[in-house]
C-alpha cells in the first residue's frame, strides 16, 4: 500500500484473502492510513484498488468466508471478463498470440494447428482459463516436430470429451436418447467443476 501511494494496487485472487487481512484491509480503504508491521507510526495512503478474483464474492459473503462491508467497499465499478469457455472466438486469437510469443522465446517455428486441433480447443470447457490455454501452447511449441499442430498431439483430457462423443455418435446403436445422456453427464460434470463440487450449488444451477 505504501509503494501504491499515488497509484494503483492490483489484488489478485482476493477471494482468498483470509479473514484476519480482510479486516485491515478494510481498514485501509476506509480510513486511507495503515501502519507498517512492526511500526508505531501511522502513515496515510492515496491507492485505487483493482481487485481480480475467479470466485463468487456474493457466495463467500454468504458462506462468511468473506466480510460483506469489504465486497461492498470494492464492488464500486464491478467488471465481468467471461471465462474462456464462453467465449470460444478469442481461442484462435489468445493462440496466434502465444505461437508468436513461445516460437521467439524457444526459436521454434510453430505455424499454427490445424483445424481439427482448433476444433478441439474451441469445444474444450477450460477450467483453468486463458493461464491453461497458454501452458498448453507453450508445452505444443517446445515437444512438437511440426509446422502445423495436429489433434493427436493435443493432450489427451482436451481430446477425450470429444473423442468419446465421436465414438459414441459412431456407434450403430447410438440413437438421440443416447447422445442426449452422453452430452447430460459432460454437461454435469462441468457444472459440477465450476462450482468446485459444490452438488447444492450445481443442483440450483
């Protein structure tokens, strides 16, 4: 906060900041002062807070995990950057972006993937957001021996929801009862992943 003054001090992932920080703080948005650790001297600060977190704040005030008087202190000017997942149309942009950024730190010469390969990190749910998506290109840039990026070379939990759709579809047997269960359990299991395996959560949505 003393390094901030003037500035803007960037809280990442305050949904996990543990009640006791919580309280200072608040504190310090308040009253506009803090005291160093250790210090007797009480020092006033001039700091615009951005705060980022992945987390329902409104859920954690509810669960007490998180004070209501700090989420309403930083709710001011509430941006929402969807999660990948729901925005598929920025995947092939965020990944010619980070080809050109690991092909000049790795000298490789990673061209792109080919369209199927897209179609599968198009249809991926990505629960680990734009972070996997760049570890994933950053991994493809470094172990594979082509130009082009094929769909065997993706990792195998990318591949496996649509895979095992695929083969379902193929199947003679398979009939739209079949395919509608199929797509039911993923449509679950993701729900259930977003709220953290939260089953009452995932019920209500």
């Amino acid at each position: 906060m003393e390094q901030a003054h003037g500035g803007t001090l960037f809280l990442d992932e305050i949904g996990s900041m543990r009640l006791d920080m919580q309280t200072k703080l608040l504190r310090a948005l308040q009253e506009r002062e803090i005291e160093r650790v250790g210090g007797e001297r009480t020092l006033k600060v001039d700091v615009r807070v951005v705060a980022a977190t992945n987390a329902d704040l409104r859920e954690l005030v509810k669960a007490r995990t998180f004070r209501d008087d700090l989420y309403y202190r930083l709710n001011v000017i509430p941006i929402y950057v969807p999660p990948l997942r729901e925005r598929p149309t920025d995947i092939p942009l965020l990944v010619h972006y980070f080809l050109e950024k690991y092909n000049r730190q790795f000298n490789r010469h990673v061209r792109g993937f080919s369209p199927t390969a897209m179609e599968v990190l198009q249809a991926y749910h990505w629960p680990g957001n734009v972070r996997e998506l760049e570890n994933i290109v950053e991994r493809l840039v470094v172990i594979s021996n082509h130009e082009i990026i094929q769909q065997r070379e993706l990792p195998l939990d990318l591949q496996s929801t649509r895979a095992h759709l695929v083969d379902a579809l193929d199947e003679e047997e398979c009939d739209l009862r079949k395919a509608v269960q199929q797509f039911e359990r993923e449509y679950i299991r993701r729900v259930l992943e977003k709220t953290r395996w939260n089953q009452t959560a995932a019920a209500r949505i």
